[in-house]
C-alpha cells in the first residue's frame, strides 16, 4: 500500500505530500510541516527577528557584492557605463542593459578586449566615449552614445586627462549614424576613416 500522505507537526491535519515542502532529509521526502504552516512559522520569524534578519542581509551582500564586483568588472563598467549616460541625460533605466543598449555583454567585452594595448586590462581602464557626451543632443538615444564604434579603453589617467574633447577618429559608417545627432558646431570638429 502506497503512502500519499502525511501528519503536519504543527496543525496535526493529514495532509497529501504536494502540500509539503520537499526535503529528502526528513521523512518521506517532505518536511515536517505543511506548506500553510510553514508560511505562517516564517512570518512570525520574520516579525519577531527583524533586526537580526537586516544585519544578516547587510554583511551578506557586502561580501557578496565585493566579490562578485571583483570576479565581473567587465560587467561592472558595461552597467556603469550605461548608468553614467542616463544621469547625465537625467533618465532612469527602464530595462534589461543588453536590450537598451542592442548587444550583449560578451559583445562589449570581446571589443574592448581587442583594443586592449599594453598592460591594459580590467583594474585599469576606464571606457571612453571617442565623441564625448556632451557633444550629443540631449534627445540622443543611449544606445546611438553607447555604441560600440564610439567606445574605447583608455588607461585611467589618460581618459581623466582627455576630459570631454574628441581625440579618436570614427568609422564612417558610425559617423553617418549619428550625424543628425551631434550638436551644431561639433559635427565638424569629428574626423572619421
């Protein structure tokens, strides 16, 4: 004869097995008490351990933001980058960064590595835009600022010395893009290949 349910150690109501959490260190292979019970058991935990939950979740994502931030950097200046260029146009993120920017995160790490020269790698880069921010009309779409052919690492010291001048030739197909973009007198400022 097969087993189909279980005695909840809590409410004492036999109760079918899909009603219990799986767990295959108790019996049966569900925990001890039924789903309703469980639930209730861990809102008044919730309630009565407030602080204590606040001060676990606190350390927890200090140390696991610090190490995830360290093993993905790449992903790290690819959010930051987007999240610079909405400030500056004073918009908030409305979605997913690959779909407002139209690649994927491998994408912009495999250009940006290309470009790589030197001892260049991820602790010491910033991303530069080549056309500056500034120079772009304030309607501009992010992903139009944010596009590949306008990104490039720079060593930190030598982006932050640039400041917001162009210094870096575009490709012509980027250049016919985003023309209609530029602001006035900027547009012949650019040099593109």
């Amino acid at each position: 004869m097969e087993i189909i349910s279980k005695k909840c150690g809590i409410c004492k109501i036999d109760k079918l097995f899909t009603d219990f959490i799986k767990n295959k260190k108790c019996s049966f292979g569900v925990n001890n008490k039924c789903k309703v019970c469980q639930q209730e058991y861990r809102k008044q935990y919730n309630k009565s351990n407030k602080e204590k939950i606040l001060k676990y979740n606190i350390q927890y994502n200090k140390s696991y933001n610090k190490e995830w931030g360290e093993n993905n950097k790449h992903i790290v200046k690819w959010r930051g980058m987007l999240n610079r260029c909405l400030i500056y146009k004073g918009k908030k993120k409305n979605g997913k960064t690959e779909k407002i920017l139209g690649y994927s995160i491998e994408v912009f790490k495999k250009h940006i590595e290309y470009q790589f020269i030197n001892n260049m790698d991820w602790d010491n880069i910033h991303i530069d835009h080549k056309i500056p921010l500034t120079w772009f009309k304030p309607e501009t779409p992010v992903n139009i600022i944010n596009n590949l052919f306008n990104l490039q690492p720079k060593l930190a010291g030598d982006n932050i010395s640039k400041l917001n001048r162009y210094s870096d030739n575009i490709s012509l197909e980027y250049f016919v893009l985003i023309k209609e973009w530029i602001l006035g007198d900027y547009l012949s400022k650019i040099k593109y290949k």
